[in-house]
C-alpha cells in the first residue's frame, strides 16, 4: 500500500489535537485528478471544525454535517495547490505536471502530500502565481468576491465598510472593492493600518478606539468579516439603498438576513479561481501571508489562526520548503 504524510484530526480540540500521520495515499476516480500538495491553507473554516467553534446557533447542525463526536473527514484542509500527480478516466485537462490549486468543499483533505479532486474544483496555476500565494487566495478571495460582487453589486463611485480588514477575507475585500472602483474604509487595529492602507484603504477606523460607534457614518456597502455586527447594529452604518453582507453569521441572523441583509457562505467556482488568479498574476491583487511553515509545524499554524490576530493567511507546505 501507498502511503503519504498528512495532518490527521481524530477529535475535536485544541491545536494539538492534529498530528502529522503516515495514512494510505488516495487515488484519482473517473473525472478527478491526483495532486501533488505544494502548499495548502490553513483557515478559519478548518480551525472551526477541529475545534469544534461554530458559529452560534449552528453547533447542531454543523456537527451532524461534519461528525458529531469528532470530524468525519480526518484530513481537513479545503484549499491547496500544487502539480498534477496523476489523472482519472475521462480527464484530458489538466495533465499530469500540469500546475494546479483549487477547493475541496466538505471533502476537505488538502493538509496531506497528495489529494484527490474533481476536475471541476480545480484551476491551472499562472507561472507567475507561486503555490503560496495560489493556495492562500482562494479561500478569502472567493468570499470576498462572492459578497462584494455577486451580493453587493460593488461598483465605481460605491463607498465599502470592511470590517475585520486584516484577516484572510478583508485583505481580499479591502483590494476588490478598490479594483472595482468603490471608496473603501477599512476597521481594523492600528498595528494594521498600514497594511490595509497599503493594499488600498482610503480610510482605517481603528476598531480598539471605539470603532465606528458614535461616527455617523454610513456606506453603501458593509462587509463583516468578524462576525461581531448584529443586524441592527450593521443596518445603521447603511446609507440609504445600501446592503449589509454578513460573511460570518449565526444562525439567527442567517434566519433573519433578507431584503438588504444577505447572509450565508460563499461559492466555490473555477471561474471565480480563475479571475483571482488572474489578478494575482498581473499584480493586481496582494496575497497576504502571516505564516508559511511545514506541516510539521501545523499545531504553531493552528495556533496562529485561533489567536484571531493573523494578518492575511497561514500556509503550511506538505513537503519541507
């Protein structure tokens, strides 16, 4: 039997509940494609399931989705790239060597040296996109794609909210807003002002002097990334006809979100893989990263991702760098 490396998650937990384990390799289907795992990111969503933090509301369901006393997918981990190992029957596009990233959605298994996906959950890497920086847009850059564009219509002359602006999601919000043509003001902590400045906030409200409460302000467009706007709370920094998209929402607000309240998660889509990478290529979209370490380190990953302070994304690569 064929074996690789992987990071494996037997119960719910802490950062040490994943351990680096020798597990059989797994082997592509009709329709799907083996690939070589150069990097892989390590995001919210998978801190959540290991740990088992979901949003409130949503502990029930999201344990009879994905394991009720410990994860049913032992291998988390839903974004990666890196090189075609290997093709299933039916598969032309792409080839073996081919350079690839993509999402696995509930089958998640990305944190291992080898994964297996389907062709239409893949893109081909640009050469001017490393596996790091192809791996760690995806995750924020779909989201933030899907709300600013698809949900919030962002366009030129639009004024844009971006709360939580340093994290995964924010740092690709804060640069499609600006690539879109929308004014963007970024809530974030002063030590990453300069950071979002930098990536083309007009504005940085910091959110430990107060925050928003008390400006009067109000925008066309509000994007949560944190999870700490409630409805009502969020409907008030709204100009009149504005829309308040909530990226992280309990189960009461996914209830209650309609009308100029949308809610929910986002989309994984080739094409929307496909424009990010397109940006990145032409440098036209930063990818930010806080951490890249090796697998082995992927307790020090979790780590940095639960502190809720990372900058950007936490990138961990299957085979030392």
């Amino acid at each position: 039997m064929t074996t690789m490396r992987a990071v494996v998650v037997d119960r719910y937990g802490p950062p040490e509940v994943a351990r680096v384990a020798e597990v059989p390799r797994p082997s592509p289907g009709r329709g799907e494609v083996l690939v070589r795992v150069l990097a892989a990111a390590v995001t919210s969503g998978d801190a959540r399931i290991r740990g088992a933090r979901f949003p409130r509301g949503l502990a029930l369901p999201a344990r009879l989705a994905l394991g009720i006393t410990r994860p049913r997918r032992r291998i988390l981990g839903g974004t990666f790239a890196g090189t075609v190992e290997a093709v299933g029957d039916g598969v032309e596009d792409p080839a073996p060597g081919q350079a690839v990233c993509g999402m696995t959605g509930t089958a998640m298994g990305a944190h291992a040296e080898y994964v297996v996906v389907p062709t239409r959950r893949v893109a081909n890497t640009p050469e001017e996109v490393s596996a790091e920086d192809a791996a760690g847009v995806l995750f924020g850059g779909t989201a933030a794609l899907f709300f600013l564009r698809d949900k919030g219509s962002v366009a030129p002359g639009r004024s844009v909210l971006v709360n939580g602006a340093s994290g995964a999601v924010g740092t690709n919000a804060v640069q499609l807003a600006e690539h879109f043509g929308a004014t963007v003001t970024a809530v974030t902590s002063s030590a990453h002002a300069g950071l979002v400045t930098g990536l083309g906030a007009d504005d940085v409200v910091d959110y430990a002097e107060g925050g928003l409460a008390g400006t009067g302000r109000h925008f066309d467009l509000v994007l949560d990334c944190v999870g700490n706007l409630t409805i009502p709370s969020g409907r008030r920094l709204l100009a009149d006809g504005g829309v308040l998209v909530l990226a992280v929402a309990s189960l009461w607000a996914n209830v209650r979100a309609h009308g100029n309240v949308v809610a929910g998660s986002a989309p994984e889509r080739a094409d929307d893989f496909r424009f990010l990478l397109g940006l990145v290529a032409a440098g036209e979209l930063t990818v930010v990263h806080d951490l890249t370490c090796d697998l082995d380190d992927i307790v020090e990953a979790y780590r940095r991702v639960d502190s809720g302070h990372k900058r950007g994304n936490v990138v961990v690569r299957p085979r030392p760098g």
